[in-house]
C-alpha cells in the first residue's frame, strides 16, 4: 500500500481506498486475490515502484562540490525517496550525501548521522555549467571524465544493443548519468 501511495498515480488514493474496502470485508487474507481489479493493481502499481526504486540504486551519480558534499540529482516517475534513503545510508555512511528529486522539489540528506529529509528551491541559473563549476571539487571533472573512459572501454561495440540498453536504462535517467551526458 505505501508504495502504491508513492506512485503518485491519477486515482492511487481511490485505489487504496477500494482495496482497504475489500481488506476488511473479507475474513480472509486477500494479498493474492487477483480476481479483484483493486487487490490486482495495488499489487501491479507497487511493483512498478519497487522496481524504480531498484533502478535509482543503481543510477544515482554522485558528484562531489568543494565542500565534500556528494550530490545526485534524480527524475524518477515515482516518489522513490523514501525507498531507497536507507541503501543510501548504509552504503555511503562515512561520507555526507544529498540526493535531489527536481520533480518533487525535496531531497534526503544524510549527515554522517541520520538522514533528513530536505526541501531546496533551486534557482534556474544552478543547472548552468559555470555555477556547477563554481560549487564541484577541482577534481571532480577529473573523476568524471575517468569514469566515462572506463564505461566507454568496457563496452564492446560489436555487442552494443541499444534497444536493450534503453530497456534495463531508461533514456529519462540518461541526463544526470556522467557516462551517458555525452551520448545524448
């Protein structure tokens, strides 16, 4: 249900509604009733979520600004925040991190200590390559371009199957992935 509820989904309120109606008008667990069209798409929607979720652990791209601060800024379709703010925190628990959700206008902070949820009015202007400049690590170019060599290098151009790539790596996640801002 809470997943369902982090969709963001036209009518997800009136499908949790159906399916909480059909919970406690049953005297049988109901998880697996998928004859029923609410029990059918709580279960169909939370997967979806689930399954971003999954994707934005292994798509966020930190970068790192002079002040040792870890940045990413994410697009998902689905309010994933909540879901994957405890991977965040137990895999990068020695380094402080702020994953941005430009869609939803919040972020989760993680202070070495606890994570946080923020809220950030960005100006237009911080998208632009002179203010990145200004706020990213000397190195962090550096590092960048390092990473996208090694992607380039490990990738074998008579395997290459973009129909597969843009399958398990949705285009809409290409924009803030150091290895792919130059393929666009």
């Amino acid at each position: 249900m809470y997943r369902t509820f982090l969709s963001e989904e036209q009518g997800a309120e009136e499908l949790l509604w159906r399916y909480v109606t059909h919970v406690f008008a049953s005297k049988e667990n109901v998880e697996t009733d998928f004859s029923n069209v609410s029990v059918w798409e709580v279960k169909r929607t939370s997967k979806r979520v689930k399954y971003e979720a999954h994707r934005m652990k292994a798509y966020v791209r930190f970068k790192l600004t002079k002040d040792q601060l870890y940045y990413a800024i994410i697009e998902p379709d689905h309010n994933v925040l909540p879901l994957i703010a405890g991977h965040f925190k137990g895999r990068y628990a020695d380094q402080r991190w702020l994953i941005y959700d430009v869609k939803r206008k919040y972020g989760i902070y993680y202070d070495l200590n606890m994570v946080t949820t923020v809220g950030i009015a960005f100006d237009s202007a911080i998208t632009s390559s002179r203010y990145i400049a200004e706020i990213s690590d000397e190195r962090e170019e550096f590092f960048q371009e390092l990473w996208r060599r090694y992607f380039s290098s490990v990738n074998i151009a008579a395997r290459k199957n973009i129909k597969l790539q843009v399958k398990e790596m949705p285009k809409r996640y290409w924009k803030h992935m150091t290895e792919k801002m130059l393929q666009n």
